[in-house]
C-alpha cells in the first residue's frame, strides 16, 4: 500500500531502531520498586504496544489485493506478447514475495515479542499467587 518501492529490511531497520530507542527510554524511567508481577505487566503492556506498531508498520508493507485478485487475463490476446507475459509475471511475483516477506516478519515479531513476555508474565502471576 504505503511502502511498496521501498525495500523491507530500511523500513523495518528504522521502526526497530525507534522501538529499541523507546524501549530503552521507558525502561530506564520505569525502574521503580514493586513486586514482580506488576513489573510484569508493565513489560507486557509495553511489548503489546511495540508489537503493535510493528504489526502496523508491516500492514502498510503489503501489496494491494488488487494485484493479485482482479488482474488476471481474461483471454489470450490479453497476453499475446511475451513482453505482456513477463510483465504480468514479475508482479505477481513482487506481490507475493513482498507478502511472504511481511508474514515472516510478523509472525516472527509475535514469537519473539510476545510468547516470551507471556511466559514471564505467567511465571510472575504463579510466583505472585503462591506468596498469597
């Protein structure tokens, strides 16, 4: 949509830059004293926060549906030249490699942002409950 032409390692080298930045700010700010679980929570509202943005930012990275769903020839002479051929195979190409490349990095922002986050969070919550 928003970023098509521009490659997806600059985009995404810039908002990971801003969020390690933002990261590092907050978590500096936010050294207070108070138990384990609220600390918790707090890194995983942040990393909801972060990983939203990414999500975001790669939503804006895929190709319009457009490319992929209502362009197609609808006869030969459509295609009869094998410029025309070409031409028509190298962006469904570029549309789905750019998708393929915006899923993997989504997918991997959830893993790697998320999963271990909830997991510190459930592993305070259990600490949490069995002083109680």
């Amino acid at each position: 949509m928003m970023f098509l032409e521009i490659p997806l390692y600059y985009i995404l080298g810039a908002a990971l830059i801003l969020v390690l930045i933002v990261n590092i700010i907050v978590r500096v700010k936010a050294k207070r004293a108070g138990n384990s679980l609220e600390k918790s929570i707090d890194e995983l509202k942040l990393m909801i926060i972060q990983v939203g943005f990414l999500l975001i930012i790669l939503l804006l990275c895929l190709p319009s549906t457009s490319v992929l769903s209502t362009r197609y020839p609808l006869d030969v002479t459509s295609i009869n030249s094998n410029e025309k051929i070409l031409s028509y195979l190298q962006q469904y190409h570029r549309s789905i490699t750019r998708t393929n490349e915006v899923v993997f990095w989504g997918l991997l922002f959830i893993i790697v942002g998320f999963l271990p986050t909830i997991w510190a969070t459930i592993k305070a919550y259990k600490k949490h409950k069995k002083q109680f």
